[in-house]
C-alpha cells in the first residue's frame, strides 16, 4: 500500500492553529491519529458524526495538524486517510511583540510519507 501526502509548504496561520486547539472535537482527533486513519474509522472512535469529522479534519489539515494522505483502496477507488503530524507547539512573542505560532512536526509522521515511494 502506498501513501500519498498532499504538499503543505505554507506555515500554518495563528488564528488557525489556535482555533483548532480551541475546539474540542479537534483535539480529541488529534489525540487518536497515532497512524493514519480514515474518516469513516475517525468518527467512530470519537463517537462523532461524518459532517462534524470531516470539518473538524478540514480545520487541521488546514491549521497544519494533520495530514491527508491517499492509499487505501476500495475497489476502484482510493479513501483519504489522515494522521497527527505535530509533536510540538510553541506561542511566542516575534521580534515585534507579535504573537506567533511555531509547529515542530513530528519525525514519525515522515515514515508515513516514506510510504509512498515504496509501492
């Protein structure tokens, strides 16, 4: 099974990232997304809807928390799957005494990405 993640070189925006740690729901995703998991599985370990999953997933992966990646197959068809990519956030003062957030990515979301080039 290969992996695809899709590109993220942007850095994630502070009222994002902080949004998502703000919410609940998000939180508790990230806490189960030790390896990558698909929607369908993600909603029913944290007993939430399909719509509210998909929104909460939307807000990480744009907050740059998570990841999606591709390579489950259901027939003819590919299921997204998404993982926790953070192992760290920092908030500090930049050197104009503007808040800023900084996310250190964990190493072991990259054995996931190494995935992908091993068909």
């Amino acid at each position: 099974m290969s992996l695809e993640f899709s590109p993220s070189d942007e850095t994630p925006d502070f009222e994002c990232v902080i949004a998502a740690l703000d919410d609940c729901a998000c939180r508790e995703i990230i806490a189960i997304l030790e390896e990558p998991m698909t929607v369908e599985a993600i909603a029913e370990a944290t007993e939430r809807p399909l719509s509210t999953t998909y929104r909460k997933l939307d807000c990480l992966t744009e907050a740059g928390l998570a990841e999606e990646a591709v390579g489950v197959r259901e027939g003819r068809h590919r299921k997204a799957r998404y993982v926790a990519n953070l192992e760290r956030i920092s908030i500090g003062l930049d050197e104009d005494n503007e808040l800023r957030v900084d996310v250190d990515y964990a190493s072991g979301a990259s054995i996931w990405s190494e995935l992908q080039g091993g068909h």
